[in-house]
C-alpha cells in the first residue's frame, strides 16, 4: 500500500461530504466526489467553490491553491470512478444497512491495496468491514463539522484494522491539516459518547423546568466557556441524529442512562429537528440573524 494518497474518493455530496473533499483537494489529492443526487452535487460544487475563496479572501489560503484544488475536483454518479481511489471516505446517511451495502459494492470496486474509511459518528467499523474482503483495511475516519474549519479528526480502528491501515489514514488526516485522537470501536467513540449524553441532559433539564432554553444553554456556555450551549449545538447537529446516536449508545452501551430524553424524541416525532428545518428547540424561521 503506498504511503502517498494521491487519489482520494468521497461519497455522499452533503455538508461533511463536500467538506472532506474540499479539504483532500487543498492538501494537493485528486478528488472524485460521488453522489446519487445530482442536485447534492452542484450544491456541493457551489458549496465547495464559495468556501474556498472565503479561505482566499481571508489570508488563510494561497490564491493559486484555491485555484488548483478546485480544478482537481471531479463530481459523479457512478461508483466504477472510484476504481483509481487510494482511498474511499463514506459520508453518507447514518444506517448501518445501506453503509454496510455500500461498502459491499465498492469492496468489489476498488482496488486492493485501497482503504474504505467511514465518517460515521458511532456505527461500529468491526460491523461495517465485516461486509468486505478486507476488514483490516477498513477504518473510522470521523469528521467534525464543518469539516473545513474544526480542528479533530476522531481515527477508530476497528478489531481487524492494520497498523499499516491506521498510519496512512492519521497521516492523511495530518495533511489536511487535522489532529487526530485515535478511539476504540465502542458506541460513540470519545465525542459523541461524552457530547450526546450532555445533550441528552439538557434536555432533561428542559424537559423537567429546571430551566428555560435561553438559560441551560448560557449557563452552560459561560458557565464551561463552550462556544455554544448545548441544545443550541443540538439543533446545529439535527435532533434526528443526536436522538439516534443515544439509541446507538444505549443498545451498544447497554445502559439505561443513555435512554433518550422523552422531550427529544418529542420533538423529532413533531418534525422539529434543528436549524435545517427552521425549528428545533429553537425557532430559526422568524430571525433573520441566523
């Protein structure tokens, strides 16, 4: 497996997706960004392009590396683009089945010294490489978002993950610029293990009085210096992924405190799941500032 990625592929054109590429074409690789929707794709084009020349505008990225990194992006619908990839980093919906179906496919697709990594926030990679021919050359490769700016890339190892597997992945993380935190592969790895019951209690706190809104997340915010409160952080992830990371957590951890908040599940039964649909614990339709 040679050490250098020069071709890295990534699937699923929505907000991680298209931040991953962006950062795999800054670092200098070839890109293919693959999605099934050719909508995802031109917003992820357009998405892309606009990030990149905010970077340039602000100092922080040299013009003529804006300009190289976009002209090596390509976008697709079809998975056989992906034959070239050193490798393949899966940014799509977070189901294990269809993760797993994908990883099957592209197993048969790609060639065999390549990596398939998942961007998974807490789907075990021991279950998902199960679904190839090469379990220790599929490995966690989780992003924060938006994968542009924030700092960490979480690395799991599955049980069957190489040595040789995990140092590619930390060194193409490091040269997109990241510090990586390696985890086992157990429900929610280090961030969302630690993060989603914070939340989860939260909205405890809400659900029972404890507080408004407005003061849980300023008290927590200036109270632990966290640049936003937690339930303002909920609806930024999407209460519909918080709530099924602490069903990932409980049925993985087996523990009754990672049962999700009756008020959460409430919420995402009602279609209220955050900032992408104008309301959430919060409602963003009627200000104009956000």
């Amino acid at each position: 497996m040679g050490a250098e990625m020069k071709v890295v592929g990534v699937i699923g054109a929505g907000q991680m997706g298209a931040g991953i590429a962006q950062l795999a074409a800054v670092s200098g690789a070839d890109v293919w960004i693959l999605d099934k929707d050719v909508g995802a794709l031109k917003n992820a084009k357009m998405s892309i392009y606009d990030s990149v020349q905010r970077f340039v505008s602000k100092g922080q990225l040299d013009k003529e590396v804006g300009n190289n990194a976009i002209a090596r992006l390509q976008y697709t619908s079809n998975l056989e683009d992906l034959r070239s990839a050193d490798i393949v980093i899966e940014a799509i919906v977070e189901n294990e089945d269809v993760k797993k179906k994908l990883f099957a496919e592209l197993d048969k697709i790609v060639k065999g010294s390549a990596i398939l990594a998942s961007n998974t926030s807490s789907i075990s990679i021991t279950r998902l490489a199960t679904s190839t021919n090469r379990p220790h050359q599929v490995i966690g490769m989780h992003f924060m978002n938006p994968p542009p700016i924030m700092k960490l890339v979480e690395i799991i190892r599955g049980a069957d993950t190489s040595d040789e597997t995990f140092n590619a992945t930390k060194k193409l993380a490091e040269r997109f610029g990241k510090i990586v935190v390696c985890s086992k592969d157990y429900s929610g790895f280090i961030v969302n293990r630690i993060l989603m019951p914070m939340i989860n209690e939260a909205f405890h706190a809400l659900y029972t009085g404890v507080a408004t809104k407005e003061d849980i997340d300023a008290g927590m915010k200036l109270g632990t210096n966290q640049p936003m409160g937690p339930l303002q952080l909920a609806d930024f992830i999407g209460l519909d992924v918080c709530l099924s990371i602490m069903k990932v957590l409980q049925a993985g951890l087996g523990d009754i405190k990672y049962a999700p908040c009756p008020l959460l599940v409430q919420y995402v039964d009602a279609g209220r799941l955050g900032k992408k649909r104008g309301i959430g614990v919060y409602n963003y339709r009627k200000s104009p500032k956000l």
